[in-house]
C-alpha cells in the first residue's frame, strides 16, 4: 500500500476539521450539489488584501462582519516577525475567525512554514513550485520535489497540507502534470491549492478540476477575461470582478459538484476597504452560489 494510501483516512479527518459545521449538515448536503449547497464551501480572503489604518485584531473584525468564514496570512519568520504572527493568532482566537491557511510563495523554508501553519491553528500551507530556468527542465522538477519532501515527515506530523498553486512560472502549466508530480511524492499532506483563474491562460477551469479531482484541497478564487488579455496585455486579464470575464462559474460549479469539492474557497483580487471587499463578498456568493 502507498504512504499517500495509507494516510489518506487521517487527512480526511485533518481537513474536515476546519469546517465545524460540516456534521451538523451532512444530511442536507447529501442531497445537494456544491453548486446549490451553501455549506459545502466556506468563503475567505487573503489578510493582505485588507487595506486602512486598522489594527490587526480590527482586520480580522472586519472580515468577520463581512460574512467571511476565515482568513489566510502570510508567513513571517524569524525573531522579528513574532510580535505579528503572535497578534494574528490573538485576533483569530478573540474574534473566532479562523486562520484557515497560509501563504509561504516558493519559498523553501517549507518546514518552518508548517510550523507556523500549526501555531496559527491553520491547515495548510500554499507553496507555488519554481521554475528555475538556469537548470534543465527535469533537474528543476527533481530539485522542487526534493525541497517538498524534506518538509512531508513535519506535515504529516502537524497535520499541515502543503499545497501546490498553479501559477504562471510556466512550470506545471497543465493538470495532468500538476497530477503526476503531487501522486509522485505519495503523501496525503500534499495536494493542490487550485486556482481558478491563473489557468484561463492556458486551459478551461472545468477541466482542470476533472484531472486533478480530490487532489484539490483548496480554491483561491479570482476572474480573467481572455479579450481583455489579448487586447490589452495578459496580466489585466485579471481586471474584470468575479462573474465578468471569461470563466464559465456554472461548469466550475458543476465540475466541483462531480468531485464533492468541500472546503475553502479564498479571494485572490485587488483588495482594498469595506465597500470594496463587501463587493468582493457579493461576488464571491454570486459565482459560487453561496
């Protein structure tokens, strides 16, 4: 039997642990899809995203007030950084917002990251897998899958996914290599962190999530409009709201559906004040049904 196999009852247990109310609905969801079902997934949005002059504990707040069932931080690490991971785990626990995961980029000091991700009461940690393009195309991927596993024994340990987010470092630019290299590192605490927009350049959504199917254990959730990028440029794809541009959200939301995708589902867009991110919420709910 595989690690990944033999491990697989434990994560499931691990991930469903960031959705309290899941039990309390079981029954109804059974009886739903994703896409009708509002207690499949649970909407979030990075903390970066949140801009003013307000505290920490007064960030959170307000993303609390605004109907958002989590958050996502940054890692920081290092001596000088404890003051402010210590008040993002003070504000989680006063405001009862959870911290659901965080972002460590393609950093390789993935076991400490787990370790906060730990700390903070999170479940995972989003890792964008490098291209290095001063070496060959498989030494890169040889390397990247090294770095991962030096840091599977400590997830596992914590119970912290490590997560892959495709990105556009035109490395792993299609779902069924993304597939392989999770299945080739065999653990269940390494899955994908899907995101729904960073594909339109390459593929259509619905399709990635058939490939990569339950190995998705994350959504960030953004739009792009293809015109626009043409025309335009291809980083202002990303301009128009949630519902807007060239993602078809009903095949997203019937493709999660066929998977039984549960989770968390996290804003990925300019960010900004409380009329903007009350904007972002909305969007959120229209594209996702929730």
């Amino acid at each position: 039997m595989k690690h990944r196999d033999f491990l697989l009852a434990s994560c499931a247990l691990t991930v469903a642990s960031t959705s309290t109310n899941a039990t309390a609905t079981n029954a109804t969801a059974a009886e739903n899809t994703a896409a009708e079902n509002t207690d499949k997934i649970r909407k979030a949005v990075k903390y970066h995203m949140v801009s003013g002059k307000l505290s920490v504990l007064e960030k959170f707040q307000l993303i609390q007030d605004l109907g958002f069932d989590g958050i996502e931080t940054r890692v920081a690490l290092g001596e000088k950084n404890k003051g402010l991971v210590d008040s993002y785990l003070d504000a989680s626990q006063k405001t009862g917002l959870p911290i659901h995961g965080v972002i460590h980029s393609n950093n390789p000091t993935l076991k400490e990251a787990v370790d906060q991700a730990s700390y903070l009461g999170a479940n995972s940690v989003l890792h964008v897998v490098p291209y290095n393009q001063k070496v060959g195309y498989f030494e890169n991927y040889r390397q990247t899958q090294t770095t991962i596993r030096t840091a599977v024994s400590r997830a596992e340990q914590k119970r912290v996914m490590i997560l892959l987010e495709n990105v556009w470092a035109t490395f792993l630019i299609d779902p069924v290599s993304m597939a392989n290299y999770i299945d080739e590192i065999d653990s269940p605490m390494v899955g994908a962190y899907f995101d729904v927009g960073n594909v339109v350049r390459w593929g259509w959504p619905p399709h990635w999530i058939e490939v990569l199917g339950s190995r998705i254990k994350k959504l960030d959730i953004k739009e792009y409009d293809l015109k626009i990028a043409m025309s335009e440029g291809m980083r202002n794809g990303f301009r128009q709201p949630l519902g807007s541009g060239s993602i078809d959200w009903k095949q997203v939301r019937k493709a999660l559906a066929k998977i039984n995708y549960q989770g968390w589902a996290t804003a990925e867009v300019k960010g900004g004040d409380r009329a903007r991110l009350t904007d972002i919420a909305s969007q959120m709910n229209d594209v996702l049904q929730i």
